[in-house]
C-alpha cells in the first residue's frame, strides 16, 4: 500500500506542498525580520509550516495563510523571549564579572606593596634576631635601630670594637639567609654593612 501512496497526493497533502512552496520564503523573511538571525529563522519557518501541516491533517482550516502568519508570530516570539532571558542570564553573569573585576582592582589599589613587605620583614627580622646570641642581637639593635658607632656599643656591652664588628656581620649574615627571598626588593637594606 506505501508503494502506491506516493502515486497518489491527497488533497490536503496538495494543498500543503502548494503553501510550503508559495509560503517558506515568505515565512522565512517575515521571522527573519523579527528573529534577525537567518538560522533561528530557517527553523521557526519550518516549524511553522510543519504545525500548519500538521494542523491541516486534523482538522478543516478556511484560511492557512492566516493561521501560518499566527503560527509563525507565536514562534518568533517564544524565540525572542528565549533571547531575552539568555541576555538577562548574560548581562547579570557579565554584571557579576564587572564587580568582581572592580573589587579586584580597588583591592590591588588599596595594597600597599611597601608595607606587605614592611609587616613581613619586620616578622622575619624579628624572628632571626630572636634566635641569635644576645651580645650579637645586643650589637645589631644597637647600631640600626640606636645608631650609636661601634666604639659606643663596644663600651656598652664591655667588649672591643672588632667584636662588635663580628657581632654585627654575624646578625647581617643570619638575616641575610632569613630574607633571601626578599633581598631582590630591597637591596639597600644591607648595603651599608657587608
């Protein structure tokens, strides 16, 4: 029976083939027009048509045109209305990252890259001086943090000027193995004592 159906076109079937034919560019171009996008146009043309054909075999439509045109603007606007949400979904992701990116620059702004290295140096330094000698850590503090020359450090801690000497560079060579890492930053920290 199958091999034969094609031989024979039922009316309706007529009538669709007629319409797909007169209709699909029109259908096309009217979607297009609202959907702006040939694919999504090519397809809610089709499906239109498919509808209508599907429609047609059901039941008796009077007027195919109107209907496809109903059929058609029901499809452009669900696929329109899809869009909307897509590009709400979109712009609140994109909203996000935009704040997320200001956050990130007020926060690199706000950093004070001098005094992240100050507070960790100061810890390092303190924790390297904790663990030397006390006539070493005595020296040191002594000549940094009082200024005071060797020869007045050497009376106050009751010893010679080259101990105090041997004193100092021990601490400077303890923190200098402490702030290794730091040492690229702050060259000068050093530099006035070998």
């Amino acid at each position: 029976m199958s091999r034969y159906r094609s031989i024979f076109i039922t009316p309706v079937e007529k009538l669709f083939s007629n319409i797909y034919k007169e209709y699909y560019r029109k259908a096309f171009r009217f979607a297009n027009l609202y959907v702006r996008n040939d694919m999504a146009a090519e397809d809610i043309a089709a499906e239109s048509l498919v509808k209508l054909w599907e429609t047609m075999k059901n039941e008796c439509v009077e007027k195919p045109t109107s209907l496809l045109l109903t059929i058609l603007k029901h499809k452009s606007l669900d696929y329109l209305r899809s869009q909307s949400r897509a590009q709400e979904v979109f712009e609140a992701l994109e909203n996000w990252r935009h704040r997320e990116l200001l956050i990130r620059i007020s926060t690199l702004d706000a950093c004070n890259p001098e005094q992240v290295f100050s507070n960790e140096i100061r810890q390092i330094v303190g924790d390297t001086l904790s663990q030397l000698p006390s006539q070493t850590r005595k020296a040191f503090i002594l000549s940094r943090s009082e200024h005071k020359s060797g020869k007045e450090i050497a009376q106050i801690l009751g010893i010679s000027v080259k101990g105090v000497d041997y004193h100092i560079a021990k601490a400077v060579s303890a923190l200098r193995v402490s702030l290794k890492d730091y040492l690229p930053f702050i060259p000068f920290l050093f530099s006035f004592y070998n």
